[in-house]
C-alpha cells in the first residue's frame, strides 16, 4: 500500500492507496486497517488486487488529525464529502465496513449523486428494537484484570478461534497498536456513545432517498450489529441485496475475506444485485 | 459578617472527614453473584426497610466531624452503585448546611456533563454557599469512568465539555449578569443566576484528576486545587506533586499545598490491635464489595472508560502501568491492605506517622479522610473520628503549620483560599 498524506478541511489525512482498475473508496471500521493495526489484513490486499482502492484513515485515527473536529456522525459524513473533493473524485464507489458502512449510508442520504455503487459491510447506524446494537464501550475494557472475552463474542463468530485471540488476546497488544485502537474507539465515542450505541435515530427515515445499488453484506452471527440491521437497510434502501456471509461474527472482512471479496468483486463489476438471502435463514445470536 | 474579603486560613494542612454513603447490607453471596458493585449491580438489592434511616445515620455522622473541628466534610457524586449513595451530593450538602457551623462543606464534586445546562451547577452551588454563609468549596468532575455508562453519555465529548462548563460557570459568579456565553458545546444568550455565591471572586474550586498532564495544566493555569483521585503509595503521591507543582511553576504561578488534595482512609483506636480488629471486617468489606468495579481486578472494572484520556495520555499511561497490577481492592489479607498504604489503621500514633509523610514529603496540603469504611457500625464510626480529633490532628496540624511555615510562607495579604 502507498502511504501519504493529503489535506482536507484544515486536517491532515493518512491515505492509502494500491491496486488497478475502477476506483473504490473504502471507508473503514472501528476494528479494521488503521485502528487494530496500520498494515493491511488479507481482505484489502485482496480488494486492492480487483479495484483501485483509496483508504484514508479517520480524522484523529492513525496519523490522520482533527479528532476535535468530529462531535457527530454528520461531522464525518461532510468530512468525506471534503476528501472527495480535495481527490476531486465527483461520483465514488464506496465500501464501508462497520462504523465506515454507517458514515456511507449518511452520506448518501446527504447526496446520492455522490455515491455511485454502495457495499455495507455489518454496518452500525440503525435502532432496531429488540436488535440494539452491542455494548463495545464497556466490553473494550478487561474483565477480570485482563480476559477479552467479551469483545471477542462481539466481534467474531467463535471468540475462541486463534484469530480471534490473535487479534484481540487478553492483555494488551504491543502499545502502538493499543494506542491505535484507542484512537479509533475514543472517535467511535465521540459519534456513537450518546445516543447509544452507533445510531442516528434519523437515518432510518432518510434511507429511501439513496438512489445506489446497494450490496448489503452481514455476518450470519454478527453479535455486534444484529443482522437485522442489515434487514433494515434492505427493507429500507430502494434497490439493496442483503447478502448473509456464513461463518462469520461481525468481523467478517477478517474472518471470511475471500467470500466477501468474491460478492463485493461480482457486485462491483457488473452492478447487478444478486436476490437478497431470507433472513429466516440466519439463525439469531 | 463581612464577606466581600476572604476570611484568612491557617497555613498549615487541611483536614477533612469524607463519607462515601455506601450500601452497607451486602453479605457473601454478593460476590459469587455479581461482577460489580457499579452500573449493573441489580437495584433489587436495594432494601427498604434497611434503608429507612440510613442517610440520618450518615449524615450525623458528618455533623459530629464538624463538632469536632474537622476543617471540613467531603461529599461526592456518584450513580448507579452500591460504592456510594450520592447521586444528588448538593442534596445532602443542604442538609449539612444547617447541621454544621464551622466547617467547609465541600462537594467533590458535581459532575458537569450530566447537566443539560452547566449554569444549574453554578446556581446550587450558590445556594449552599448562602445557606452555608460562605462554607462551600466547589468541586467539578467530569465523571470518572462509570459514568458515561450510567448516563449513557460520550466519555470523549465530556471531557471536552467539562473545561468549557467549568468556565461558563466561574463566568456566571465572577461576572455581573447578564452575560453571553457561546462555547463549542454550551451556548447561552443570557448568563445570570441569582443567587450568587457569598465567597469572592468565587467559591474554592476543586478538580479531581488522575495524574493526566492535560488535566494538571487546565488546573493549574485556573490556579483551582487539584485532588489526586486515585489512592496510593506515597511514592506515587509525591511523584504526582511534584508533577503538579512543577507544572504551576511552569505555568507562572506559585505553588502551596493547599492546592493539591489527597484521599486515604483511616480507623484510628486505642491500639493497633484494638484498631484492627475493630475494623477489619468493613475495610474487606470496603475494598471486596464497594470497590468491586472500580479499583478491583476481580469482576468488571469500568473505571477508565474509553476517551477519558488523551491517546498521548492513554500511552503514558500504558507504559507506566502493568495488566492485571493489584490494587486496593485486590488485597487478599492484612498484610495487602498495609502494603497499597491507603488504608491507615492503628493507634493514633501510627496513623500520624502514616499521614505525616504525606504531608512532609509529598506536601500534600489537604487530607481527605474517609472515616466511614464499608459497614463500619455507626458507633465505631464516630469513636474513629474522636479519637482522631483529639489525639492525631491536634499534632498534625501544628506540625504542619511549622513545616509549611518555613517550605510555603505566605502573607496575610495572599493569604486567601486556593
């Protein structure tokens, strides 16, 4: 990946650039590249080699700054509107991944002329009742003076697999990445503690102003963000896929990265929406 | 009594009876059950009849520290646990008011980001300070840890606005009314509550912080008193002093022990022995069930919530810090409760000795201590205190007053709460 820096609204931003082909903007989540770790995992690699992909780090995440600018999800819904603009991209595929998926939602509501083909990865932003999304702030902090368990349940399909505990062990990681994590948790904090968790109240209304074809992708046991938030955002964006990628908690682009990449690459490529799977089909939890 | 100038306060160590309020009804099964005493702990525990009383009881307990000449009592504010039954302090700050007559009544404090409007802190605290005829000491906290999650609010948001209520409202006492105020967070077209506070330019201003530098420079630059909320060694004290004063200097003005604020514990009896027996069974009750949560590594402790600090401050404190490192409520004996050097309890000598340091080695100029432990009886309580009001601040306050006589001399003239 290309490393560098660009300017927008007054902010330093860390982009990453690689891979050819037609341009995607990938907008990334609260436990992703950039916030559990700076390098690529095998998803973007694998994204980079079908698509020219542009990831930018947010604002206060990474090396990006302007952390203080950002009090809510419009913030960064605008912020991304700003680095369109300063890559002087007019119409952006974008794929967003968990808190990422929730900012692209908000910004096609805001402009759907500026979303052209759009995939949501288990993606935060909806109150669905009996479907709440999961408590991360507390479950962020050790139990028991070090066990994870719990942040591992929500974010993976079998908390205790190795890459689960690879990638959230008891204890600490090395200090670079926990003060990575801790950048990205504190700016999901700033947009997505009050009200809780991760929701603006008022997209649900405003999704059938989305004019994208839109892939909706979601773990079949995401404990994090409950697929019937996926359900939501199907029901509710006019033209929407939900597709249900088995075996997988909420980190599916970690823990099925070449199923996600297949439907993201066949979705992209032709703009044809696959018929949605039924949701009866995804078992609950 | 003329209240436009600041009567003069002795220079020597402060000296406070705080009180928690905790639930004191928990028995065995409590930690079986339960991963914490704070947020989730189910309010069916809660039990009404045991209650009926129980505030007079705690309360009273106060009001005797002030018959006895503390120099003040401490509150603070708390929600959603067993640790202490203070969600509204101003409340039994009110109460105080009309039960104590010398003392300070300080409020550590109340806590900014719950309030949809800071101006409502500024106006309470005003009230107790005409109440109380100038005896308010005006604490403001931007909530620990447990907090964001009991009011469900933005842990990173709140520090952010806490600097900027704290400003509106030392705006709404020292300037007249009415003013504008137009901050990042808070915006108001007319600033100008009645009543204002007695003590000029304001009431003494306490911040509790845990050692973050960020914290230390607001502080310091407002020239308010810092209390070092987190309990521990006085290596650790006089580490975070030093910090402290050396960042007063920095900023340009002139460091006293009286700006900066500790909390121990302390039960105080005839002997050592009497002491610990006495007490033993409340302080594990303290540090097993009251500190489960909170600085305990058993259960869930959510004391630091995530955007509480800065990622630089976030960093210091991962490479000064060990997963899974004991504390207070991780003592598993009596030699552990000895060895955190927190919990003081002995004789009166051997609690001066305990505190001494503190004050002539980490110049720490306000000591807040915590009588009430746990389920500690309402008698023993009260003996605690007596004995320590006769027999350990009497030698603490005149050894202090010649310490800091010579380390932080200060004329009458400058001689006005911090």
């Amino acid at each position: 990946m290309k490393k560098s820096t660009i300017q927008v609204g007054g902010k330093t931003i860390e982009i990453h650039q690689d891979g050819s082909g037609p341009p995607v903007l990938y907008i990334h989540g609260i436990w992703d590249i950039h916030t559990l770790q700076a390098d690529p995992f095998p998803f973007h690699e694998q994204l980079a080699e079908q698509f020219s992909v542009t990831m930018p780090v947010h604002p206060g995440c990474g090396e990006s700054s302007g952390m203080s600018d950002i009090v809510d999800i419009e913030d960064l819904a605008f912020h991304y509107f700003d680095l369109l603009d300063a890559l002087d991209i007019g119409q952006a595929t974008i794929v967003g991944f968990s808190m990422g998926g929730w900012i692209a939602a908000e910004m096609a509501v805001r402009n759907p002329e500026r979303v052209g083909k759009l995939v949501l990865i288990d993606s935060a932003g909806l109150q669905i009742p009996g479907a709440l999304i999961g408590d991360l702030f507390m479950y962020v902090l050790h139990r028991d003076g070090g066990v994870m368990q719990e942040l591992r349940e929500l974010l993976f399909k079998d908390p205790d697999s190795t890459i689960a505990h690879e990638i959230i062990p008891d204890g600490r990681v090395n200090i670079p990445d926990e003060v990575l994590r801790y950048k990205s948790v504190t700016l999901a904090a700033r947009v997505g503690w009050e009200p809780p968790y991760l929701f603006n109240k008022k997209l649900l209304g405003r999704l059938h102003r989305i004019t994208s074809p839109t892939l909706v992708l979601w773990g079949e046991h995401d404990r994090l963000i409950p697929i019937a938030n996926g359900q939501a955002y199907v029901d509710n964006i006019p033209r929407a896929s939900l597709q249900i990628v088995r075996d997988s908690g909420h980190s599916t682009i970690i823990e099925q990265p070449a199923d996600c990449i297949d439907r993201i690459t066949a979705f992209l490529e032709t703009g044809i929406l696959p018929a949605s799977d039924a949701p009866a089909l995804a078992p609950a939890g | 009594m003329d209240t436009a100038t600041p009567a003069t306060i002795p220079n020597r160590a402060n000296i406070f009876s705080w009180h928690f309020m905790p639930w004191p009804y928990l028995d065995e099964s409590f930690e079986e059950n339960y991963e914490s005493g704070w947020v989730t702990v189910p309010n069916s525990l809660f039990d009404t009849d045991k209650a009926r009383g129980l505030y007079q009881e705690y309360l009273d307990e106060l009001s005797y520290a002030d018959e006895l000449e503390f120099d003040g009592v401490v509150l603070n504010e708390h929600h959603q646990n067993i640790y202490g039954l203070m969600p509204s302090p101003n409340l039994l700050a009110a109460a105080l008011t009309q039960t104590t007559k010398n003392g300070k009544i300080v409020v550590l404090g109340n806590l900014i980001p719950l309030q949809f409007r800071p101006l409502r802190v500024a106006e309470e605290y005003a009230m107790l300070d005409c109440m109380s005829d100038g005896r308010v000491v005006a604490g403001f906290a931007p909530g620990g840890g447990h907090e964001p999650y009991s009011y469900s609010y933005s842990m990173p948001l709140a520090r952010e606005r806490f600097w900027e209520g704290v400003d509106l409202i030392v705006q709404a006492w020292t300037e007249p009314g009415p003013t504008t105020f137009d901050g990042k967070h808070y915006t108001m077209r007319y600033v100008n509550p009645w009543p204002q506070p007695l003590q000029k330019p304001h009431p003494p201003i306490w911040i509790p912080g845990s050692n973050s530098p960020e914290t230390m420079y607001e502080v310091a630059n407002r020239e308010f008193c810092y209390f070092l909320s987190t309990r521990g060694k006085l290596a650790g004290a006089k580490r975070s002093a030093v910090r402290f004063s050396e960042i007063v200097e920095e900023v340009g003005k002139e460091f006293h022990p009286h700006k900066m604020g500790l909390l121990f514990s302390v039960y105080v009896a005839e002997t050592d022995e009497i002491a610990r027996k006495e007490c033993e069974e409340a302080v594990f009750y303290f540090t097993r069930y009251c500190l489960k949560g909170h600085q305990r590594n058993a259960g869930r402790r959510l004391t630091m919530a995530p955007g509480g600090l800065s990622p630089q401050s976030w960093q210091m404190y991962l490479e000064n810090s060990v997963v899974g490192a004991k504390m207070l409520g991780d003592a598993e004996n009596w030699n552990d409760i000895d060895e955190m050097g927190s919990i003081f309890v002995g004789s009166p000598d051997t609690v001066y000795e305990k505190l001494w340091e503190f004050v002539t080695e980490a110049n720490i100029g306000n000591l807040l201590i915590q009588f009430h432990i746990g389920n500690l009886s309402y008698d023993l309580t009260q003996k605690s205190q007596r004995i320590f009001a006769e027999q350990v601040m009497p030698r603490l306050r005149a050894d202090s007053e010649n310490l800091f006589g010579e380390r932080f001399p200060i004329t009458i003239a400058d001689n006005v709460p911090a």
